[in-house]
C-alpha cells in the first residue's frame, strides 16, 4: 500500500482537484491522509465531503501547526509501505504512484524518489527536468534542492528508523529533509513528467522573506560545510549564495573570490571524501561556469582564461570548452549588437 501525505492550508479552490487526481491513479491500494491544518475557508468541508463518498481518504484536522508538523503528523498515521507527498494545489498523473512504487521496486539502493513536473497557472508552461542520478542529486544539494517536494516518494522505513521533517523550519523543510534522508539513503528523480505544479500568489514560497529563505538555506548548509571541515567566512556565504540560485556573481574581484571558494570545497573534499567523484568536481564546474559566462559582457574574453584557471577544471576542459566558445561567443556578440544600436 501507499500512503499519500497531504497537508491542507486554505486551499479550497484548489483541493478537490488534487484529492481527485490521486484518487484517480492507475494504482489502487493507496489511502490518502489529509491533514487539515487550521483552515479558515471551506477546505476541511470539501474533504469531509470527498471522505464521505470515498473511505480510502481519511482526513485529519487540527490547529495551524505548519507544514513540517502538518506531515509528520500525516506520516505518523500511515499505514503503507511507501509515503508519498502531495500538494492540495497541484495534480498528479495518472500514472504517478505506479511509475514511482515500481522505480523503488526495482531500486533497492534507492530509498527516495521524485520525479520531473510541468508547471501550469502563473506564466507561461515550463516542464522541468530534475537530476536523475542519485550521485549527482547528492552533489547538487550542498547548492540547491534537485526535487520538488510535491512529488516524492519514500519507503516507510526510513520513517521507522527516525527520519522526521523538522517542524522548526518555516521554510526549506524540505531541503532539510533531503540533506538528512542523503546521509542514510540514495534519492534519486523518475526522468518522467508525473505532476502538474500549480504556480499562484498563494503559495507559501510567495508568503516568505527574503531574509528567512537565506537564514534557512544557510542554515542547513552549514552542516554540510562542518563534514568538509571548512569554515566560511561570511563574504563566503554570499558568494555560496549567488552560486546556489544561479546569480550573477559581480565583479573581477568577486568572481576571483568565488574561485577560492569553491577551489576550497573542491579540496576539502578531496581530502574527506564526503562527496562522490567526480560529480562533487562537476557540480562545481557547472557552478564556475556560469559564474565566469555571465561576466563575459563585463571582462570579455578575459573571463575564458579566468574559467580555465580554476584547479578543479583539469580533466573537464574538452566538453566544457566547446560549450564555453558558443556561450561566450554569444554574449559578446550581443553586446556588440547593443553598442550598436546606441
């Protein structure tokens, strides 16, 4: 059996959609455990209503006592063998729950999988495409979370021995839990579209500050820099920062401190061996690299030899390097093209 874990927040115009759609998968024996976590709107009624009808959702109320809590306490009255995740504003394919049971079927090593999704209300439609090797996902995380949450999938025995969300966290609960399930299990990502993630102004990513986002990221990464044995200075934390989300770094001088860094990462895990290689290595070429194209309208070609001379780049220069000549090439031909027109 699955256990399909979804917290409910005021979600009415949403909610019934996403119930249905689980309800609706190609794979049967599932149950569904709302969690109605302090609803002002109509969100519990429509649950009571879609429970009287159908005895494989079971709705929970209670207090606001957030998201981390919300699924702890719906994990903790789980029957199946596998926990599934799910949002009350999103929908699920159809054939989410019997792609992934059968992904962890015939993955032992994995314990924890996600898959890829396609967004759809705000903007424009864009289907994103997660990591699928665990090895690089492990990478990956020491930066960013190379899941979305809705769309997980774990084994009900990494519950049984003590993986818990962490109900003090506001924000990044879920980045929280993956950097912990990564120390005791491989989580990987089905290379499959098998969610529809709803994008609105309603959605908690919307609700917080700026400052809490990075108090939190920061906040869990720190574990990971102290397995390193590294200690970064704040200028450190800005720069890891602007690498996790893809900004532009800034200026020669700032581009060069972000060098020393991630040189540093690189060797304190050569030296402790916390994460796997080469990926850690690749991981941090792809960081580098970015860095070093958004500077080219700024530095020119100057910033081609300032990529090459990174320690880490040794051994990854002939696929980057092609990438690196139509990369750089188009920048500076746009910024020709916009002298031009002044």
């Amino acid at each position: 059996m699955v256990s399909v874990i979804l917290p409910v927040h005021n979600a009415a115009p949403f909610v019934s959609e996403a119930v249905t759609s689980i309800l609706a998968q190609t794979f049967t024996d599932l149950e569904v455990i709302a969690v109605n976590d302090g609803s002002t709107d109509d969100s519990g009624k429509i649950l009571d209503e879609i429970a009287a009808s159908d005895t494989r959702l079971r709705v929970i109320h209670q207090a606001k006592r957030g998201l981390g809590a919300s699924l702890n306490t719906g994990c903790d009255h789980a029957s199946g063998h596998y926990f599934a995740r799910m949002d009350a504003d999103d929908r699920a394919h159809s054939t989410r729950i019997q792609r992934q049971v059968g992904f962890l079927r015939e993955s032992a090593d994995v314990g924890l999988c996600g898959t890829w999704i396609r967004t759809f209300g705000g903007g424009s439609p864009e289907v994103v495409k997660y990591p699928s090797d665990p090895r690089q996902i492990h990478c990956s995380l020491l930066f960013e979370t190379p899941l979305c949450h809705p769309t997980i999938m774990f084994r009900r025995s990494l519950w049984d021995e003590g993986l818990r969300y962490d109900a003090g966290f506001r924000y990044s609960e879920d980045y929280d839990f993956f950097m912990r399930a990564t120390r005791v299990t491989m989580i990987a990502n089905v290379p499959e579209v098998l969610l529809d993630y709803r994008r609105h102004t309603q959605q908690m990513s919307e609700r917080i500050s700026e400052t809490e986002r990075v108090g939190a990221r920061l906040q869990i990464q720190a574990r990971s820099f102290a397995e390193l044995g590294v200690e970064p200075a704040p200028e450190d934390l800005r720069l890891h920062l602007d690498l996790s989300t893809w900004r532009c770094v800034g200026d020669i001088h700032r581009i060069v401190l972000a060098r020393a860094w991630l040189e540093r990462l690189h060797s304190a895990n050569l030296a402790r061996g916390v994460f796997p290689e080469p990926f850690f290595t690749q991981e941090l070429v792809r960081r580098w690299y970015y860095a070093c194209s958004t500077a080219v309208p700024q530095l020119g070609w100057p910033a081609h030899s300032l990529f090459n001379s990174a320690s880490f780049i040794s051994g990854q220069r002939p696929a980057l390097l092609k990438r690196w000549r139509l990369s750089a090439r188009s920048a500076v031909w746009a910024v020709r093209a916009a002298l031009k027109r002044k």
